[in-house]
C-alpha cells in the first residue's frame, strides 16, 4: 500500500515538473498575435546597404497608436515598408492606409515608396531583412526583390 502510493506521488510530480518547463513561443500566423515577430534593427547595420531610411520609417510608424509592428527595407531610391493594424483599428484600414502614405511621402520625399498592410507582404518584407546581411547581396538585387514584392502587393489589391 505504502509502495503504490509513493509510486503516485512520483508519477504526478513528474508529470507536474513536465509540464511546467520552459517552452519556446509558437510564432502565430495570424495578425492576432501579441508577439507575432520582434523587429531589431541592429541587424540592418550589418547590411552593406545604408538602412537609415528605413530605420527612420520604422521608427516613425512604431509611435503610432493603430499600428502593431513595422518592418522596412530601402535601397539609394527606393523605400519599401509594411506594417500590422492592430486588430480594433482594422475598421479603419483604408483611412490608415492613406495616412501612413501621406506621412511617408512628406518624409522621404526621394524615395520610390511601396507601403502596404497586407501580412504576406509584411511576411517577404521581413524575409527580405533578414537577407540583407548576407555579403552576396547589393543594391541591385534588393532593388529587384522590392520590386517583386511590389508587383505581388499590386495584384493582391
């Protein structure tokens, strides 16, 4: 009797200690998500591409109340940022939209900007990032990925 209920009491502990470990974060596929991706801009730094504009966007965007995360890419000409509404403020997309655009615009008046909302676009825009500090890429390829995902944000509005 005595054998059994030792025996219990170590099968429940273990399975208490199991299930309280430590385990990474699932990344959500969903726009819902409070911890959906974590932005570092540190990593830019390492790219040979200048990404002071970019960083510049994405810092700007961040201060706004309806937007979740930012992520940003640009080349000497070209500006390439996309962005998550929070979820109460997705009633008003088109108006955000607007004004993101307009800010833009008024802030980097050089640049060929491509902004967009959409999470796939949000999706490459980070892939793209994250490649920028491979020491194969230069200017021209990025400028040739912005504009793929140019045309991909053009044919899903």
């Amino acid at each position: 009797m005595r054998m059994r209920k030792w025996l219990m009491m170590t099968i429940v502990i273990g399975i208490l200690m199991g299930g309280c470990a430590n385990e990474n974060k699932v990344k959500q596929q969903s726009m819902q998500g409070s911890d959906f991706m974590e932005i570092n801009t540190n990593g830019a730094q390492q790219a040979t591409i200048n990404q002071q504009a970019a960083e510049q966007a994405v810092a700007h965007l961040k201060e706004r109340d309806d937007i979740k995360d930012v992520v940003a890419v640009n080349t000497s000409n070209k500006l390439l940022v996309a962005y998550q509404i929070k979820h109460m403020h997705r009633f008003y997309r088109k108006q955000i939209e607007k004004e993101i655009d307009r800010q833009l615009i008024r802030l980097f008046p050089n640049y060929q900007i491509v902004s967009s909302s959409d999470l796939k676009i949000f999706w490459k825009t980070e892939e793209l990032r994250g490649k920028l500090g491979n020491k194969k890429w230069n200017e021209r390829k990025v400028d040739q990925q912005i504009e793929k995902i140019k045309q991909l944000s053009e044919e899903l509005t």
